[in-house]
C-alpha cells in the first residue's frame, strides 16, 4: 500500500509538506497524478507548478524557487522525486522547515519503491481493478492472473485492461481462466525449475534451501505454491504427451504454454513417473486448501510439502 504523510500548521492552514511513499509505486504514482490533476484544476496557468528530481537535485535552487513569490497569486506546488537520500537536503531542510511552511505553498516529496507484496492484498487489488473497470471476475481468475503476471502492479494493469478489452464485446464482461490462459504470457520464473529438479532428485534438503531463497527475495508464500502448482499441473500435461508419444511441436501447440517453459518441462517429465506426477499434484492441492481454509500456516505448508514429497 502507498503511504502518506501529511505535515500541517494549524496556524498556516494553506501550508502543506507532503511525504508519498511506499512499495505500491503503482497506486503511489496513481495518488500523486491525482494530487497534480486537483491542482492543474484549481491553478489555470501552470506556471507554479515546479519539479525536481533526485538525478540532478540542487536544494539552494529548490529553496531559492521555492520561496519566490508567485506568479498570478497562486499557491505554489513542488514536487521532488527521490530527492530524500540527498545529504544537501538532509543537512538543510529541517532547519529551514518554519520557512517552507510559512511559505504557503506545498512541497510534495515522492519516492518510489518496489511493488505489492502480500498475496491477499494482491488478489484484493485485482478484485478491484476488473470492477473498477465493470467486468466480473471470480477467484480463480483472480489466482490465475496472479500466478501468470506475478505481483508488478504495472504489468497486471495492462494485462487487466486487455482482458477487459477482450471481453467487452459479450453482452456483460465477464473474465474467464480461458482467457487468462489465452492472453496473458505466465511470467517466466526460471528459479522454480531449479526446485522442481531438486524435487525430482529426491533432494530435500536442497529443495528446502531453494523454498528459502523464494521466500528472501520477498515473494509471497501462496504465490510461490501457485508457481509450483503450475509448473506441475505442465509437466502432467507434457508427460501425457510424451507417453503418446506426440512430437515435440504437436505438445507445444495443444498446450498452449510458453516455448521455454514448454522445453524445460520436457527435460523434467522424464525423471518423473506419471503416476509421480498425479501424487505430487494432489499433495499440492491438499496444501492449497490447507493454507486457504486457514488449517495450515502458508510457510509451514510449504515446508511440509516439500518434506512429504
């Protein structure tokens, strides 16, 4: 989520220090358009409207424009992007706090993060995006666009207004995993492959260091089930093919998946059983429930299913 920080003096009701931050860069960037279109709004001439950016930031010229007087008799809008690891600013801009806030204008600081992390606030977002944009979705949509497009917030917003786009000539736009599966190009995780071959060697130990590795790097716990589910549920689909003994082009046409993801479940189908694969799945699915029914923890899942296979 993008937070906000607003600094005020009651005394100074027109005077206004704003911090927009957060790890959402996406609604954070939203938040801070929206703050600009209200101003643009209310101050015709745009010519008070000032920007400085982290790059090429010079704080003696911020405050030199900052305190001149405005053109029109506007108030005057500043906004700083990633200005706030400059240690001329840091040295300085406490010090001269009172004058920015007498000043009655506004400083608006905006620095951007990574992206959404936490898989339900992620699964809420999407939830939101397709009936902010009046077409329905159930949840297994919801998951399936998230497995697919992973959790960059820009991406899943383009991917979302294709879909929508997709289905707006039906008389009411409803999403479908179909089309999900035809649309959207599943986000290429090659580090899973890595785990599934440790599965597949009976190693563990390996295996369980990998998970941890998944797991530092920030990715939610649900998604990266999600990720494994995938990847089985297509080596399932491959084996299937292999056993009868389909061309190599033949599976990559039926099954609808990615060149890549296609060629390495290949290499990996083979060191699996297909009733392996069938067992594997299920326990797979069994977590899923467990983790959603609130039965297990998510990590605890995880670990226990890598542990039982």
């Amino acid at each position: 989520m993008p937070n906000s920080l607003v600094a005020e003096n009651s005394q100074f009701l027109n005077a206004m220090i704003i911090f927009l931050y957060g790890k959402d860069t996406y609604r954070s960037r939203q938040k801070l358009n929206e703050i600009i279109e209200h101003y643009k709004k209310s101050h015709k001439s745009g010519l008070n409207l000032k920007y400085f950016n982290g790059n090429d930031f010079s704080y003696q010229d911020f405050k030199g424009d900052f305190r001149l007087v405005p053109m029109f008799e506007e108030k005057k809008l500043a906004i700083l992007t990633n200005v706030l690891p400059n240690q001329e600013l840091k040295e300085n801009f406490v010090l001269d706090s009172l004058k920015f806030i007498n000043s009655k204008n506004t400083a608006l600081f905006y620095e951007e993060g990574g992206v959404l992390s936490g898989n339900q606030g992620l699964l809420g977002w999407i939830r939101g995006e397709f009936k902010r944009c009046s077409a329905k979705a159930d949840q297994q949509v919801i998951e399936k666009l998230a497995s697919f497009a992973g959790n960059d917030l820009w991406r899943l917003s383009n991917e979302i207004k294709k879909l929508v786009s997709y289905g707006a000539n039906r008389p009411e736009v409803e999403i479908s995993v179909k089309d999900v599966e035809l649309l959207v190009k599943p986000k290429i995780e090659t580090d899973i492959f890595r785990t599934i071959d440790a599965i597949a060697a009976k190693n563990k130990k390996q295996a369980l260091n990998f998970l941890r590795e998944h797991l530092e790097k920030g990715e939610p716990p649900l998604q990266i089930l999600s990720m494994v589910s995938f990847q089985f549920r297509n080596l399932l689909i491959v084996k299937h093919g292999i056993e009868e003994r389909k061309p190599y082009y033949v599976i990559l046409k039926t099954s609808n998946l990615h060149p890549f993801v296609v060629k390495k479940s290949c290499e990996l189908a083979k060191k699996f059983t297909m009733s392996e694969l069938k067992k594997i799945y299920r326990k797979i699915f069994q977590a899923d429930i467990n983790i959603k029914t609130g039965k297990t923890e998510p990590v605890a899942a995880l670990d226990m299913l890598i542990a039982e296979l």
